[in-house]
C-alpha cells in the first residue's frame, strides 16, 4: 500500500539550495552530492541538479500544513512572501499563501478546514 509521496524537485544550484531551505524555510539538508534530502517535522522534500531554469521557474509544489496563520509570519519575518503571495482564502475552505523559492520554484503552503 502507498503511504507517502515525496516530491523530486529540481534545482539549478543545489547549494543555494540548500542555504534558502536550512536558513529562510527552517529545514534541515542532506546533502548527498547531486542530490539533497530537506526535512522538517514529518515532511521531506527531495531535489535533483537541473541545469535548465525554465523547468525550475514551471515548477510548484503543494504542502499540506496546520496552524497557517502563525507559519505565515514566521515566514513572512523571513521576507520570502510577495505580494502575490499573500494569505487568502481559496474555494473548497482552503486558506494558502506562495513564495517562490531561489531556483524560481512556487511553493503553495495551504491549509484546508477539512480532508477529503
């Protein structure tokens, strides 16, 4: 039985990478050379080399969270949300606000009131 996806994500510079998620997103990084595991509470994110930036900058991902509102300004006292970004409530009782990460990647960060 399937328990967990866990997206590969691509970066055009891993150690970049690396410094925006362990310093601005809080996770922790394991590098394995070409190839770096993030981790924060139960959540993975995995990311590959990848020299072409237009397929970093098409690129999202959706990550599930509790307590939005107080990751929100934990995160906005980091300086990563744009305006666009902001915290808004969305159809099907989602609340979400986006950043784009360094390689241009969009980061959805969303909460819903129910599960489906």
């Amino acid at each position: 039985m399937i328990q967990q996806a866990i997206p590969v994500l691509p970066s055009a510079n891993l150690k970049a990478t690396i410094m925006f998620y362990e310093s601005k997103l809080g996770f922790t990084a394991i590098n394995k050379g070409g190839y770096v595991i993030f981790k924060k509470n139960n959540t993975e994110l995995h990311f590959v080399q990848c020299d072409d930036e237009d397929i970093c900058a098409q690129t999202s991902c959706f990550i599930r969270v509790t307590d939005i509102e107080c990751l929100y300004t934990e995160l906005s006292s980091q300086e990563v949300i744009q305006l666009k970004g902001q915290l808004k409530d969305q159809p099907g009782g989602i609340r979400e606000f986006t950043i784009r990460d360094n390689n241009g990647i969009l980061l959805r960060f969303a909460q819903q009131d129910t599960t489906y």
